[in-house]
C-alpha cells in the first residue's frame, strides 16, 4: 500500500507531541523506499536533459556537414587542366651566355719601383711586346753596380791565381828535378808539389766565385729590364692602374695589376646547359648567338669546348662557344642568348611546373579522364623552369589539372575548363 510522504510527515509531528515531557533522543536516518523512488527520478530527469544538450548538437552538426558533401558531390568542382606534351626527337633549346674575352690577364711589375711614364690608356689597342710604361728601379739598379763590381773582383782574384800557380809549377818542377840528386831532400820535393796542386784548386774556385758573380749580374739585368712594362699580347687595355710617381711593388699577391689587356678579336660565351640536353652538345657544333643590344644580327658561333661534367649544384653542363668578332661589336660582360640544335629525349613528356604536387603522399599529377579525378605518382626526369620533364606515371593523351590542391579527393567527379580539345567525358564547359 502507496502512502503519501506529507502524510508521514504529519504523523511524526503528532506522535512527537504526544510524547511531550518525555526525553528524546533521535535515531538514525532511514530513508523510504517513496523518497529513494522519487530522488531516482529527479536524477534521471536531469541525466537527460545533460544528455539531449551534448548530443543534439552534433547530431545536427553532422548532418549539416554530410548534407554540405552531399550537395559538393552533387556539383562537380571546376579544374582548369592541360594535355601532356611529348618532347620531339630533334629540337632547339636558347639558352642565355655570357661574353668573355678570349684571353685577358692583368699586368704586374715584376721589379719594385717607380713609375716614370706610361704610354696607353684604356680601350687603346697593343701589340705583344709593345712597351705600355716604363718603371724607375733605384734598388735593382744599385744591386747591379755592387754585382758588377764583385764580378770584376773575382776576375782579378782569378788573374791572381793563375800568377801563383805558375810559381808553384816552376818551383815544383825545379825540386822534383833536383830530388833524385839528393841536392833537396823528399820532403821539400813533396811540399812543393803540393802546393802546386793546392794553387790549381786555388784557381778552380776563383773561375767558379767570377763565374757566380757574372750570373748575379745577369739576374740583375733581366730584373732590371722589368722596369719595361710591354704588353702580353695582341689586345684592347681594358683597364689601367699605372700613375706617374706610383710606387708599385713585385709580384701578384696583394699588388694591383698596373695594366689589364684583354683580347676580344674572338670571344667566347659561357652557357650552363641543362641535364637533359647535356647529351646533344658535340664540339664543333653550330651555336648562333644574338645580343639583346644588336638587333637583327645573328653572330655565328661553334662549340669549342664543354666540362665533360654536370655541376653538382645545379646539374648543367659548362660549355664555351668560340664567336669571331673582328668588328669588335661584342663587347666583354653581354648577355647573349645561344641557340643550339640538338636531339632530345623522344621518350619524355613534359607538363607545367604547377602540374606536380609534392607533399607528404609523394609527387603526384592529378589525372582527368571521363570528368573523374585520379591522382597518380610520377617522377621527375629534369626541371626546365616552367616545364617539368616527367619520365614515368604519364602516358600520352593525359589531360592534368594546371594546379592541383590536396583538396581534390581521388575518384571525385569535376568540370574541366582551359582545354580545346581532350578525351572522350572531359570537354570544355
């Protein structure tokens, strides 16, 4: 039988009076099975709304978000794409160079010294050997007079030696001729003989010290002819340092060149050639070459040389192209732009540099055939700049997206546009 818990309540109150007067000592708290029943309730009721304000939300949130995939998948996304290309078998690659003289050198004193006068200034053309400036050496000319005077000393210590060593051989003959008398004893015979030999080595060593003497004064002179500065070889002075009075010193270690000549009647066009047409550069090779600054003129260069290596840095190929320039219209520091004809690599296709995304999945292209998506690994053969050279992953007739994102999803259905003409399900809308 349910009873009320107000009416319990009451009766407690009512038993408690009638025991008024009476000691009370209250007993432990023993809750009804009508209060647990109606706390379990509240609990509960509480529960559930906690509950219903978590998860409603996202239960409305997920639903928003698979309605928004939904209507996405509904409407195809627009991708601009491009068709693969296949380089041909023989093609023509321009390549930007620079114009370096044939040969140019600075030119040192190889004496110090003073600069008494020079003679050409720059952009005047010399001859080899021709005399540019003349230098005033006081050092080198003081040394000589000192080398020159210690030779003439050892030519008179010669003079000297051959005199005695003639009296030693007269006398020495004289006591080896009165030995066998017993008029001089052997012992003087001997003394004399020796002393001979010992004015003959006297007289070695003098040649040989005059002999010294006159190769210092040569290496003076030659030093001193140092003091003529003339020209290397045929060519333009391309700058110049010399000053009347400058003192300069010798050699080229932290000496500034007094002169630089450089010959220009032939300059050569450095030009770093890619990987991937390393392998058509020949010597000898036609190589026309134009200036931006001379238009409408073609210079006829020929591959003269090349490295023979890649540079690891940005794998090309050093190669020189020799140009004959008697009008002196290519100057030293242009840029030219080389062309060269060559053969290619017929089994590589070639798409924009955007085309390829690299990312954590790899290096990929997004591929389109009949309005679908797919995404496939390729890998990279050279790197032209714009262009990239793919030899695997790409067939011919691929149409690609012109700049994928990592949002395309693989398999989703898209609207191409940028494309004329492409396979069957990917015309231009």
């Amino acid at each position: 039988m349910n009873r009320d818990p107000a009416t319990e309540v009451h009766r407690d109150i009512e038993s408690a009076g009638d025991h008024e007067g009476e000691a009370f000592e209250p007993g432990p708290y023993r809750p009804t099975g009508a209060r647990l029943a109606w706390f379990a309730g509240a609990a509960a009721a509480l529960l559930a709304c906690l509950l219903a304000a978590g998860v409603v939300p996202r239960v409305l949130h997920r639903s928003a978000m698979a309605a928004e995939a939904s209507a996405q998948e509904q409407v195809p996304a627009r991708v601009t794409v491009v068709r693969v290309q296949r380089s041909a078998a023989a093609s023509s690659v321009v390549l930007p160079g620079s114009v370096e003289p044939l040969q140019e050198t600075g030119v040192y004193a190889r004496a110090n010294g003073y600069v008494r006068e020079w003679f050409f200034d720059i952009g005047a053309h010399v001859k080899k050997g021709q005399v540019m400036a003349q230098l005033e050496v006081p050092d080198v000319d003081q040394e000589l007079r000192q080398a020159q005077a210690a030779a003439n000393q050892a030519r008179a210590q010669i003079r000297q030696a051959e005199t005695q060593l003639e009296l030693a051989r007269i006398t020495n003959e004289r006591y080896a001729s009165l030995g066998p008398s017993g008029v001089v004893t052997q012992q003087e015979v001997d003394q004399y003989r020796a002393g001979y030999e010992a004015q003959q080595a006297n007289l070695a060593a003098a040649e040989a010290a005059h002999g010294s003497a006159l190769a210092n004064v040569e290496r003076l002179r030659d030093l001193e002819s140092f003091g003529v500065i003339v020209a290397p070889f045929d060519g333009f002075v391309t700058a110049r340092t010399a000053e009347v009075g400058q003192l300069v010193t010798a050699g080229t270690g932290t000496a500034t060149p007094l002169f630089k000549v450089a010959e220009v009647d032939t300059v050569r066009v450095f030009v770093a050639v890619p990987q991937l047409y390393a392998g058509g550069i020949t010597v000898g090779m036609e190589a026309p070459t134009t200036v931006r600054e001379i238009l409408g003129r073609v210079f006829a260069g020929k591959v003269a040389r090349t490295a023979h290596e890649l540079d690891v840095g940005t794998r090309t190929l050093l190669t020189e192209v020799d140009i004959p320039n008697p009008d002196d219209s290519l100057l030293a520091g242009m840029y030219g732009q080389v062309s060269f004809h060559m053969t290619g690599k017929g089994g590589l296709l070639f798409v924009p540099a955007t085309a390829v995304l690299i990312d954590a999945r790899g290096t990929r292209a997004a591929v389109v055939r009949d309005a679908t998506l797919s995404w496939r690994q390729v890998e990279i053969d050279s790197d032209l700049g714009d262009r990239l050279g793919v030899s695997t992953g790409l067939a011919d007739g691929d149409v690609v997206v012109a700049a994928p994102s990592d949002r395309l999803i693989d398999g989703m259905h898209v609207t191409v546009t940028g494309l004329e003409s492409a396979d069957s399900g990917t015309s231009r809308r």
